[in-house]
C-alpha cells in the first residue's frame, strides 16, 4: 500500500528556478503495502522548515522531522502539505491517531488533495478502520482517477476482508474479493509495470483458498523483482517472497516454503513473520537446528533493536521455543537454561507463550537425564496451571488446559487421564463447527489436534486400530479445514510407523 508525502509549491514564479523532486521508498507490512513519499520544494526562506524536516525524515529521525514541521506550521498554518508531512512522520512512528488528525487537517485546508486522502487511508487501515479507509482510497480515486496507488491500497483493504480459514464465503466476502481483483487490475492497466499489484492479487487468491492462482501471481510479481527493488526497495520485495512462501506452505511444499521464508529474511532481517513462519516450516521438516537459528535471531532483535521494544510477545515465546529445539536435539543443559529464561523473561500469557508448557517440558527434559523429582515438581507446576484454564468460561482457555493437562498426562503415560482430558476437548467442540475449529486450530488446541492426541495415547497403549480410527479423523477435519500441512505430518507417521514422533 503505499502513502505519498507531497510538498507543494505554493509559490508558482519559483516553478522553475529551484523544483527538486527526491524519492523516499519504504514498506509498511500488513498484506504488502509498499511506502513511496514524494516531495516539491522550493528554497524560499518560508520552505526551510519543510526542507528540513524532510531532511531528517529522510535519515530516519522521525521526532525531528515532526519539531521542524511544527515550526513551519506555526509560520504558515494554512499550508496544507505541511499538515500531511508531518502526519507521515507521526505514521512512521505508529503514532496513527496524531497521524489521522494532520492528515484530515491537510484535507479540511486543500478540499482536493487526493495524496492526503490515499495517506489518511493508509493510517485507517494500519488502526483496524478498513471500511473508513476504503472511502479515502475512494475519495483519492475520484479526485484522480489515475491515482494507481489509491487503486492498489484500496485493493489490498478489500482483499483484508477475504479469509481462507472461513469455511464459507459469504456473498459481502466474495464481493470483496471481487472488488481487490478489479483494483489491482486497474492499477496494473494505468501502470503495467506495477508489480506490487500482481502480488496483491496473489495474496487474494490465496485468501480465496485458490492457491494455485495465487502462486502464478506471486511468480508475475517475482519475475520483475528487480524493478521492486528499484521502485519499492528491498523490504517490499521481501513482503512478496514471504507471500509465495506462505502459499508454498499451504501446498505443502516445504522446501520451497522454507528457501522462501530464507530469502525473505536476507532481503529483511527484520521481518518478524518470515522468522515465526520459517520456525514453523523448519520444525515440521525437523531441521531443529535451523529452528535455534531463526529463534536466537528473534532473541536477539527483541532484546537489542529498538525497533522490537515493544513486541507483544516478549521474549517468552521465542526462549521457549529454542528450548523445545534443543530438546529435540538432546540438547538438555541448554533446553533447561532456555526454559527458565522464558519463565523469567516476564513475558504475558498468549501469543503462543504459555508457562505451563514451559515447565511440562521441564519435566520431559528431567525425566530424559534421570532427575525424577525434579520432574515431578515440574510436572505438578504444569497441572496446576493447565487446570485452572479448565473451569474458564472461555472456550479456547478450557480447550487448552485440558489439551495441555492431557498432554501431561500423555508424558507420564498416564493414559486414562490423558484420554479423559482429550475427550474433554472434543465435547467443548461437539457439534462440530468447522469455522471455530479454523480459527482454534491456529494454537494447535482444536478439534483435530484432540483426535490426534487420542490416536497417540491409544497408540502408546498399544491399541492401534483404535488409534487408526482417531488418527485418520484428524486427517479428514484438518484437510476440510483447508491444514494439509499439518494432515501431511499424520499421514506420514501412519506410513513410518513413527506416530510416537508427533508427540513433541
């Protein structure tokens, strides 16, 4: 999506003594949103605070910018591009509502400035107000209908109604879906070298659950990489791998998932979903080595980069995380020393940080080196916690206590238990809704994942054609759930024999 910054020049006697145009390119990552600022600037005196501002905008001091453009408002409050530069610095710093409020000030001044309506949009859409910010796309568009990118960010806020975990498409989502495919069309048809377009209708069709498609944009958009380097900058071609590597998961194709995920992350190391997404793929192709690697660079950026201060997940996750690797890996010192730093990291419950899986892999870890009371200590930690998610009235709280306490249970082959906690989780999903089961798949503590862990337990107690039946049940919901890469981890230890394996 990208947001212009437009100076202009007030003054029209200086048009041609001393216009200077510079090019600005960033990425803001929601679908793939690609940053293009622009800028006109006379060297009257009453411009230097513009200038300036641009000046530090330019380097990256957003807070400077800003100080500067204040001090040019305050000499020429009526300049609308003032107004809309300065929201464009508090964008970058997340600072969206400061955002809105200068760029509806730069339109209350300038009635038809189609640019501070394409940027209020952009501000819109990253505060979660997708429908307000289609009627600013919209309004830029009618201001200037040849305004590419009001087409290409209007198409990506259409496609963020459009979500392949819906079972069902009702008719306002395949409107929407609709509505993104004619947008990036016309911006490809005013711009044919738009390639961030292609890759918007790639990340459509794979919402669309037509991965396919979307695959066959994606590699469009890829084959002129070199011109979305030169126009968008490396960041937004990293946006685009990322997208096909995305779609290569969903196909199961886990190589190329992963060589994606790798190349995105060359192109930004930076980018937080390539890192969460690369774990994935690498922990289902087992490469726990890998999975260290991406975790320790998570860490690291949390614990160092100012730009991670505020991740929502905090270091929990990404030290827990690195400890089951190195579990898997016999790695039991480091995996201990990786466990209680994610318990002391103080990081909030969610996001997939959960302290009780921290001390039930303690436990696994002491009972693999012969610590029993450790062991012990650790596992009844990880009842406690597990249990008291049982009595919430929240369905995927008591959905996960009872998978994890199952899990435990599970651990210590105490199958009866285990079995009953399972079934648990099965009855909170009885009768089975496939549209909450998507979405509850997504922490692993669903419907299918019930039925796989009870193939477990009856496999471990040696009772395989009844773990046969619940083993292939979490096949048949997870493929109607659109999760073949995760019914392809079944399928295979079905035809290994290597079921204990799926217990991790």
């Amino acid at each position: 999506m990208r947001q212009m910054h437009f100076m202009v020049k007030e003054d029209k006697t200086m048009e041609n003594k001393s216009k200077k145009t510079r090019n600005i390119i960033g990425i803001v990552l929601v679908v793939i949103i690609g940053l293009v600022v622009w800028s006109m600037i006379s060297t009257q005196s009453k411009w230097k605070y513009g200038k300036l501002g641009l000046a530090e905008y330019e380097k990256g001091d957003y807070k400077e910018a800003i100080k500067y453009y204040t001090l040019g408002i305050e000499s020429n409050p009526s300049n609308a591009s003032l107004y809309n530069n300065r929201g464009l610095a508090h964008f970058k710093l997340k600072e969206y509502e400061k955002a809105l409020s200068d760029y509806s000030k730069a339109v209350e001044l300038k009635t038809d400035f189609a640019v501070a309506y394409c940027n209020r949009g952009l501000a819109h859409f990253k505060s979660a107000q997708v429908p307000k910010a289609i009627i600013d796309f919209t309004k830029a568009i009618e201001l200037d209908p040849k305004h590419v990118d009001a087409y290409y960010n209007r198409g990506c806020s259409y496609s963020q109604s459009v979500h392949y975990h819906e079972y069902l498409f009702t008719s306002e989502v395949e409107d929407a879906f609709q509505r993104a495919l004619a947008d990036f069309d016309k911006a490809l048809e005013l711009d044919p070298g738009y390639a961030l377009a292609f890759a918007g209708k790639g990340t459509a069709y794979h919402r669309h659950r037509d991965w396919d498609r979307a695959n066959a944009e994606y590699a469009r958009a890829l084959k002129l990489k070199d011109k979305i380097v030169e126009r968008w900058g490396r960041k937004a071609l990293s946006a685009v791998v990322e997208g096909r590597g995305r779609n290569y998961l969903t196909l199961v194709e886990l190589e190329k998932a992963a060589s994606h995920y790798d190349e995105a992350l060359e192109l930004d190391p930076k980018y937080r979903r390539a890192i969460s997404l690369g774990v994935s793929v690498y922990g289902r192709l087992r490469n726990y080595n890998k999975v260290v690697e991406l975790h320790s660079k998570m860490i690291h950026l949390i614990e160092n980069d100012p730009e991670f201060k505020d991740h929502a997940h905090g270091t929990g996750r990404p030290y827990a995380g690195r400890a089951e690797a190195h579990y898997l890996l016999g790695r039991y010192d480091r995996a201990i020393a990786d466990c209680q730093k994610a318990l002391s990291s103080g990081s909030a419950e969610g996001h997939g940080n959960s302290n009780a899986e921290v001390h039930r892999y303690l436990c696994k870890i002491y009972l693999k080196t012969g610590k029993e009371q450790d062991a012990k200590k650790e596992l009844n930690k990880a009842i406690t916690l597990y249990t008291g998610k049982t009595g919430s009235k929240i369905e995927k709280v008591a959905v996960s206590g009872y998978s994890g306490r199952g899990l435990c249970y599970l651990d210590i082959e105490e199958y009866d238990r285990a079995i009953s906690d399972f079934e648990k989780v099965i009855a909170l999903n009885t009768p089975f809704d496939i549209k909450k089961y998507t979405k509850s798949i997504l922490g692993c503590k669903g419907y299918a994942y019930a039925h796989m862990n009870l193939g477990l337990a009856y496999w471990k107690m040696g009772k395989r054609e009844k773990a046969n039946e619940y083993l292939k049940k979490a096949i048949k919901v997870l493929d109607e759930g659109d999760r073949p890469y995760r019914s392809k981890e079944i399928r295979d230890a079905l035809k290994t024999g290597d079921v204990a394996g799926l217990l991790k």
